[in-house]
C-alpha cells in the first residue's frame, strides 16, 4: 500500500501463473510487491524459478523487494526451509547486491504456527537506511509490515479546492440568547 499524497509511477504489473508483481518508482526509488501462490513451495518449477530471477535482475540499486514470496528459509527467520526458500537464499547469495531486512520475528501466524512467508529486501546501497517490522494481529494471517526510510519522499500537491453551497437555509437563524442567574 503507497500512502496517497506520495507521488509515484506504476512501473511493471504481472500476473503470471507463477507470480504476481507490481513495480512502483517513487523519486528514484523502485519498490516491487510480488506475490507468489503456495502450490509449488516445496518444489520450485523453472517457472517459479524464471520468475525469480527475473525479480532480482530487475534493479541493483535503490530497490526494495517485498511481498509473500511464499518461500521459508531460516534467514528470514522460519521455523524450516522449504525448497523454494533455499533456492532463493542461494540466488541472493550468488548475487550478494540484496539484504534481507527481516528481523528476528515471523510475518505469519495461522493454526497456531509462527511462520514467515512474506521477504522482505533490499539493494545494499540503501539497506541500511531502511527499518522493517511487523505489527499487531489484525483478521488476517499475515501481520503487517511496516518498511520506514530515512529519505524524503516525493508528494503529490494537493489540488486547492472551493465548495459552494447554492441551496437556500432550511430554517430561520436566530441570535443566540444569554441567561442570567439570579
């Protein structure tokens, strides 16, 4: 979700059977959501896997990749690694521009399991600047994460608005009265 005063261009919008992306450029800052459906976390096709590699390739500066990658590695803190999460642990690895900003906490709770699907990076030219966390439960499985920044954020101006009220009063107007105690 990108706050509405923020001024941003839609970049890059996919929905393949593999994943789902969303590439957003606020300033010179790339932001991409992506969203990877569950049914092939223990075995990453060479779909899954295209997909990937496509995400990472896409920036190596001033880039932060966040989104339910659906993929468990105990780098982002998950109780186990499933395959998808070791073949991007190892993608990460091998490109070495992308640092994970989860924090010690999971992004899931479902029937009573801590897990943490969702990943969250960025290039290492701005990871240090950037904070991430989770927070509350709402009715949904997966907590919010909050990603904050310490650069200024482009703003849309706000367009000065003038409200007109044409109709005729309703009623009669009448001084107010005061009362006095004796």
């Amino acid at each position: 979700m990108v706050r509405q005063d923020w001024d941003f261009t839609i970049i890059r919008s996919t929905m393949k059977k593999a994943a789902e992306t969303l590439s957003i450029k606020i300033g010179d800052l790339l932001i991409t959501n992506v969203y990877f459906p569950p049914r092939s976390s223990d075995s990453p096709t060479a779909e899954v896997r295209e997909e990937v590699l496509q995400i990472l390739d896409m920036e190596d500066r001033k880039h932060i990749l966040t989104g339910d990658w659906n993929a468990h590695s105990s780098a982002w803190h998950s109780h186990k690694t499933d395959e998808r999460g070791s073949m991007i642990e190892d993608e990460l690895d091998s490109r070495g521009n992308h640092v994970i900003l989860n924090e010690n906490t999971f992004t899931r709770a479902a029937t009573g399991i801590l897990s943490s699907p969702d990943i969250t990076m960025a290039t290492a030219d701005i990871a240090s600047r950037a904070t991430w966390h989770t927070c509350g439960v709402v009715n949904t499985d997966h907590l919010p994460i909050i990603i904050a920044m310490d650069s200024e954020i482009p703003k849309r101006e706000k367009p000065k608005r003038v409200i007109c009220n044409y109709r005729k009063p309703t009623g009669r107007v009448s001084k107010p009265t005061s009362r006095r105690g004796s």
